[in-house]
C-alpha cells in the first residue's frame, strides 16, 4: 500500500510544488533581489523642488538643442593609461580667438562636474549618472579630501581638506537622485557621506571654508586727514577672516540626515535656527558667512549681484548703537534697494533663504514669483527679465549654424575672444528641466 501511495503523492504533488517554487522565484523572490526593495524617499518636510516630480519635465527643443551642443564641446575623456575604465569629466570652458581657433581649457573642476551631476539627477538621465557617479568616485572623492582641480591626464592640481561644504553639495546630488528613484546603493553612498560630515558639525565650531580680506565700512565714515581719529580700526578698516558660507549649509541636506540617523536631528536644529536667526527686519544685509563661533556674521554689501570676484568682501560694521549713522547714502542705499526686495522674493517663493552665490537656475525658479505680477502672461515665456535670468545675466547666445559651439552661450573677452564657460551652460540646462 505504501509503495503504491508514494508515487502517487509524487505524481500529483511534485508539479505543484515545481509551479509553485516557479512562481516564487518569478514573482516574489526576485523583489528581493531589487535594488529599490524595501527603501521610500526620504518624507521631508523641509520645501525642496527636487523631489517634486511634477516640475520635471522633457527638454523644450531649443533647449535639447543646448543640451547636445554641450556633450559635444564640453564632454572630454581623460587621458590616462593608469586607468582601466574610461571616464569622461566636463571641461572648464572653451574659447574662440579672433581668427576662429577654438581652444579647450585642459581644466576639470570639481564644481562643473558637480553642476552637470545635478542636471543628469534632475533629468533622471540613469546610465549617464551612474558612469558620473563612477568617475567622481574614481577621481574627485579621496578618503580624506575632495579634489577641486584637474587636468586632462588626472594630475590632482588642487584639493582640499575642509570637506564638510563639498560633501553636502555632493549630498544633495544624491538624494536628488534617490527620492526620484530609491535604490539601496545610492543610500548606501548617502550614509558614506553622511558619515564622512559627521565630524566637521559634531565639532565645537565648524571648520571655515571660506577667506577673504574683508573691508568693514564703519558708521560714521572712516576718519580722514581733516577728522583724524584715535580709533586704529577706523584708519585701517581691512582685516583677514576665515569663516563658513551660508550658502554652504543647505538644510535640506542636513534634514535628510536627520531623517536616516537621529544623531543628526540636534544638527539639524540648530542650523535651522541659527540661518533662520540671521535674516530679520533689523538686518539690512543678508549674511554672506559666519564666524567659526557661530554668533556673528559676515554681512553683504555691494557684492550681491555685480561683483566678478569675492576675493574683498565689504561688509557693514557696525559700532556702537549711539554711533551708528541711520541715513545710509551713496552704492549703500542703492544695494539695499537692488537687494532687499529680490531676497525676500526668492525667500517666499522658494523657502529657501538666497546669497549672491544662488546659482542663475535658482534665480528662474523664482522669475515668475517677481514677475508675473508686471509681465502679460502670454508674454512670460519670452520676457527679457526671464530669458535674462536663464541666461546669466551677462551671456548671449551664439546663432553662427557654421560654427560646432552654435546654441552655446559666451560673453565677450576684452580682446574679443568669446569665452564659453561650463558654468553657463549648465546654469541654463538646469533651469530646462524646471517648468
């Protein structure tokens, strides 16, 4: 009886054991296997318009156009017979001399290849940011240091130490590509280099990021040869400083901390107060940096939307309350009218708080906040303020169909050489995907 009820067991119970184990491993096993199993964007609930799917669309024509035009000149493969895989870096920028010879700069910054990371996360363009991801791995991140600068060969020109402000910009980059596409890899990167900040804002006092000289422009006025004074201060009003740039802490980054380790959430805390703290109706100028003790600020001046270098940073000290001049005359008065509106614009608009280093596709997320309100709506795509605003403000676009950097934009050189930056480029493919 038992030899005959044992393969009859088999018979009707082994097909439905193997369609079942098929099942599984077609069905339901593989889900494991996935690298999007079991991880969710992050739930933040600070404003960001990255993680909005909706804003994100395909590039308009013109745009796409751009788009290629760049790969073309900007794209460049590095030269290096050391290493095995080949890597491509965005190159700084390109020029065109009087007599139509186009030279390339053989200079790859850290800061392009980051920017056009962001434009690939944004796009959602997944092969090309993953070969990104590799060579930025590869070339640019070191265990202790980010490399800033390089040439065509890979020879490491510049790096630095002071990592905390790369790695948040880094950072961001990669949550923007996670909470489009959750992947257990890229969380796995976002822990790396969450870990990697840990130390800098654990720290007493955040290690600056930033030097410059600084000329303080006192009230009342500088002492002069007709009113000396006995303040030393006062004679000589120029003074070194390091210090960390706002525009640096992005909140948004420090909060998705947060969200993956509770040991950020104090971090994350007391940056939001202490940047929520700096901009009030008592304060003219919207902070540029901060001191290492984290009390005082770097405040802007003239250089919020026309300096070309921010190697002399003016800001206003202030004296005592009794000694402080009210009536702000001269370029002051006029950067306050230039800027005040404009910060408090993008601040309402965007949630975010705005510096003179707010790079131009931040600028156009906020054009139709501003301009809307004075701009026929028919007219906005084509209004000069936005075409303005998505170009740079200083760049023109190049319309020469012989020419292979047509669609590209440059400003012009003193000797009339066109100078085709990355940043540019960049700056205007950003603002494409943005509706």
């Amino acid at each position: 009886m038992r030899d005959w009820t044992l393969p009859k067991i088999l018979k009707i119970g082994l097909p439905v054991l193997i369609i079942v184990t098929t099942l599984i491993l077609l069905f339901i096993f593989p889900g494991f296997l996935l690298d999007s199993y079991g991880v969710e964007p992050l739930a933040n609930k600070r404003f960001s318009i990255w993680d909005d799917k909706d804003i994100i669309e395909k590039l308009k024509p013109a745009d796409r156009l751009v788009e290629t035009a760049f790969q073309k000149n900007f794209l460049m493969d590095f030269e290096n017979e050391q290493i095995k895989e080949k890597f491509q870096g965005v190159v700084s920028s390109i020029e065109v001399k009087r007599n139509n010879q186009i030279e390339l700069s053989n200079i790859y910054y850290l800061e392009d290849q980051l920017q056009w990371g962001k434009y690939l996360a944004l796009a959602g363009e997944k092969k090309d940011f993953e070969k990104w991801l590799n060579m930025i791995e590869q070339l640019y991140l070191h265990e202790d240091a980010w490399v800033t600068k390089l040439n065509k060969q890979t020879d490491i020109l510049e790096k630095t130490e002071i990592t905390w402000a790369y790695d948040l910009e880094y950072a961001e980059i990669l949550l923007t590509s996670y909470n489009r596409n959750p992947g257990k890899s890229l969380l796995k990167k976002i822990d790396t280099i969450m870990q990697r900040a840990w130390p800098f804002f654990s720290a007493k006092e955040l290690a600056p990021n930033y030097s410059s000289k600084i000329e303080r422009i006192f009230y009342p006025e500088p002492s002069s040869e007709a009113a000396p004074t006995a303040n030393p201060e006062l004679i000589d009003p120029y003074v070194d400083a390091e210090y960390s740039r706002l525009a640096d802490i992005n909140l948004y980054v420090l909060e998705s901390f947060s969200l993956l380790d509770s040991k950020w959430e104090v971090i994350y805390s007391d940056w939001s107060k202490l940047i929520a703290g700096s901009v009030s109706e008592e304060q003219i100028f919207y902070p540029f940096g901060i001191w290492p003790d984290q009390k005082n600020y770097v405040a802007t001046s003239g250089v919020a939307l026309e300096a070309f270098t921010l190697d002399t940073v003016k800001i206003v000290f202030q004296l005592n309350q009794d000694q402080q001049n009210s009536n702000t005359e001269g370029f002051l008065a006029r950067q306050i009218l230039q800027t005040n509106n404009l910060f408090k614009s993008y601040n309402i608009a965007s949630q975010q708080n705005m510096s003179e280093e707010t790079d131009i596709c931040a600028l156009a997320l906020f054009a139709e906040h501003t301009v809307s309100e004075i701009t026929d709506p028919l007219d906005y795509q084509t209004s000069e303020i936005i075409t303005a605003i998505r170009l740079g403000l200083s760049t023109r676009q190049l319309k020469d169909d012989f020419s292979p950097l047509n669609y590209l934009f440059y400003s012009q050189l003193a000797d009339k050489k066109l100078h085709f930056s990355a940043s540019d480029q960049l700056f205007v493919l950003t603002s494409g995907v943005i509706k």
